[in-house]
C-alpha cells in the first residue's frame, strides 16, 4: 500500500470517528500520522539514483555560480566547455540527475560553477526534484538561465516566476541595513 493510500484510509477513519472529549487523543494521533505521510511524500525516496547526496556540493572557490535552465538547452555542455569537468550530455531530456561542480580559474580567483538537473513548470512546489534543485540555486552567489534561443520568451518567464516564488531576487540590488548604535544605559 503506497503513501497515499494510506493517507486516504487515515482520513476515512477520521471521518468515521465520532468527536467527542473521548476521542480527541486518537484524532490526534490520525493527525499526526497524516502529517508524517505528507512529509514523507515531499522527500525523495531512498536508493533512488540522483538522491540528495548529489546535491550536497561543498562550497569551493571565491564564488559559486548555479546554472539553472530547463531540460536540454545546454547547461551540461556549458560547464563541459568552460571547466573542463565531464559532464554528460545527451539527446534525451534529464540526462543530468544530480548536482555536477566545475571549476573556472579567471586570473588568480577559482569560481565554482554548478551544472544543475533541468527544473520544470512546478519546481517551485517540488514538482521533478524542483525544491532540491532550486535549493542549491538559492546556496549560490550568483543564478545564471540558461535558456533555448530557438524556444520562445515565455521559458524566460515561467524560470523566472519559479525562482521568485521561493524567494529568489533576480536582478534585484541587495536591500540596505542600517544599524544604528543605542546607549543602552537609560534602559537599566
């Protein structure tokens, strides 16, 4: 029986059960498990091939630079080109499955650059691995689309709209903090 199957079946019983101060504990307990179900539904499952482990990359470098952009419009062979680092490309969409560094040696900094698994419509609600890709985006100084120049303008939009809907600022300057010192004494 799969997640949510018994999801439905704890639900069921919820309704089922009659509420009164006699079952407020057991409702509780459906409750929780319900919770438990739906959290267990937003993470990845285990053994699985690109598991999270993939995308836990150690910073490196003076910068890190995320490339995101999705299937198939270039980011594996960007990286190949400018690092050096292999990372495979292919015909077929979601050829890369996990998070691949490389490396750029400009003068004497190193800037990391991070070939990320195409995001598609949705990622920003975890549609196709879209929360843990757009978390190593959010790790990363800066976010740099990639976009197919023969597609049309709304996959600019539609990245975009997925990557300011988790609380990304694209092309936005840094908002100024101003702290200002108190003498303290008159408070004590």
């Amino acid at each position: 029986m799969g997640i949510i199957e018994r999801i439905k079946e704890i639900e069921a019983e919820m309704a089922r059960t009659q509420k009164n101060k006699a079952t407020e504990y057991h409702l509780g307990q459906l409750k929780a498990k319900i919770a438990k179900l739906r959290t267990q539904l937003l993470e990845p499952p285990k053994g699985s091939s690109g598991g999270g482990e993939g995308f836990e990359v150690t910073k490196f470098g003076h910068g890190r630079v995320a490339l995101i952009g999705f299937p198939s419009v270039g980011k594996s062979t960007l990286l190949t080109m400018l690092t050096g680092t292999h990372s495979e490309a292919a015909s077929y969409e979601f050829t890369t499955l996990t998070c691949i560094p490389g490396i750029i040696h400009y003068n004497d900094t190193k800037i990391q650059l991070l070939d990320l698994p195409g995001i598609i419509e949705g990622a920003s609600e975890g549609k196709g691995r879209g929360r843990q890709v757009i978390a190593v985006a959010k790790s990363s100084d800066i976010v740099l689309m990639v976009l197919d120049a023969s597609k049309s303008e709304g996959h600019r939009q539609i990245l975009t709209k997925e990557l300011e809907a988790v609380g990304l600022r694209l092309n936005k300057t840094t908002t100024n903090i101003l702290q200002k010192e108190k003498n303290w004494r008159h408070f004590f």
